[in-house]
C-alpha cells in the first residue's frame, strides 16, 4: 500500500574508508590499500574495504576513524570524505555507503599494527592489482584512486605517505607510486627546489651514496 513503510523499506548507513600507504615490494615501494576478509554472508570469505555500520550517536568523521581503527587497527594520517554510494542493487538491503579515502605514513604502518594488533583477516594488496571485492567495493576503489592520482598533480596530498622529514628522492618515489610512472629525477628536482611550499633542513640522510638533504614542508602551506 503506498505511503506504508516495513523492515523491507529500512535504509541503513554505512562508512567505509580506502586506505592507501607505500609498501616495500620486490621492486620497489608500491601505492596498497589493506582488505578486510568477510567473515559472514553476502560474500562469506570475499575481500572487502574496512568499514562498519553509521551510530546514531557519531558524526561522519568519527564514525570513518572507529570503523578504520575496529577493522584493520589503524588511524590514518590524512582522512577525507571521499563520495556516496548508494545503488539500489549494491547490496542485498538498501545500504548507502558514506565513503571515505585516507593515507597514512609509510614508517607509521608497522609501528601501529605492532602497537594495536594487527587482525588476521586483513591483507594488503597494490592498487593494481586489486582481486574481485565484495559488493561494489572494486569500483569504489578505482574511485578513490584516481581522486588521489588527480589531486596529487596540484597539492601537497604526498605529505600524507612522507615522515615529517625527506630527501627529494623519497618524494619522487611517492609520486611515482600514485601515478604509476616513472618520473625524470632531473625536471623534477627542478621543478621542487622551485617550489614555496618545500623548505631544506640542515639534516642529512647518510647511505651508500653521497649523503642527501632532507626536506620538509613549510606546515602552513
């Protein structure tokens, strides 16, 4: 009867967060995200994106940081609303599904899973090469991807997967990581010794090669 409402018309909320990190790979650092494994029905034993179901009593952002930490056991250091999802058919019930995209410093992943526990079902997986996720978590994915490969070209978005402190170098392997390309190391320390928003420090990285300069960003850029 129209106007009449049921437990079948019910809309739930859902968070879920995409997020990305550089991970050592055998050739070289790699862009991955974790997978949470389903442990229920639909898609029993199916990767999936970390997330959770909305509080009543929690707003957005709350909701995105508790269902990312509950999950995989990390707190990200750059977390933003990503889009919405929310097709009739995504799901078995009517969800809409408040998506979140967040980044998290490379040298901060083991100390925190080491410090939080880090759960058995979650794996990490590079960005291209992601398996077949559960609902239509491949397409949220491919999204929150090209966000960052997008915003990556005219912000200060790397600083995210940086320490506070690093060689020109480490900052072109993590634009190498997002995009997927290499970059020419000559146009590109151009380019960034160019720009006001890198400041040198008066520390060195010290290695197998001639010792390089550490760099930061100037914080209110």
């Amino acid at each position: 009867m129209t106007g009449e409402t049921g437990e079948h018309d019910a809309i739930r909320v859902a968070v879920s967060t995409v997020i990305f990190s550089l991970r050592d790979a055998a050739d070289g650092d790699r862009l991955m995200v974790p997978l949470v494994r389903r442990t229920r029905q639909p898609h029993l034993g199916a990767w999936a994106l970390p997330g959770g179901w909305l509080d009543p009593a929690e707003d957005l952002d709350s909701a995105a940081s508790r269902t990312l930490a509950d999950t995989t056991a990390l707190k990200p250091s750059y977390l933003e609303q990503l889009y919405s999802f929310g097709d009739v058919d995504r799901a078995p019930t009517r969800v809409i599904s408040i998506v979140y995209w967040a980044l998290l410093r490379s040298d901060l992943v083991d100390a925190q899973r080491a410090t939080e526990g880090a759960p058995e079902n979650v794996e990490w997986f590079d960005v291209d090469a992601l398996p077949a996720l559960a609902f239509d978590h491949n397409r949220i994915a491919a999204y929150a991807l090209d966000r960052l490969r997008n915003k990556v070209a005219y912000s200060r978005i790397a600083a995210g997967l940086l320490p506070d402190e690093f060689t020109l170098t480490e900052l072109r392997e993590v634009y190498e990581a997002v995009l997927g390309r290499r970059l020419d190391p000559s146009n590109f320390r151009r380019l960034l010794e160019g720009s006001d928003e890198l400041v040198p420090t008066e520390s060195f990285r010290t290695g197998k090669h001639r010792p390089a300069r550490l760099y930061r960003y100037v914080s209110d850029a």
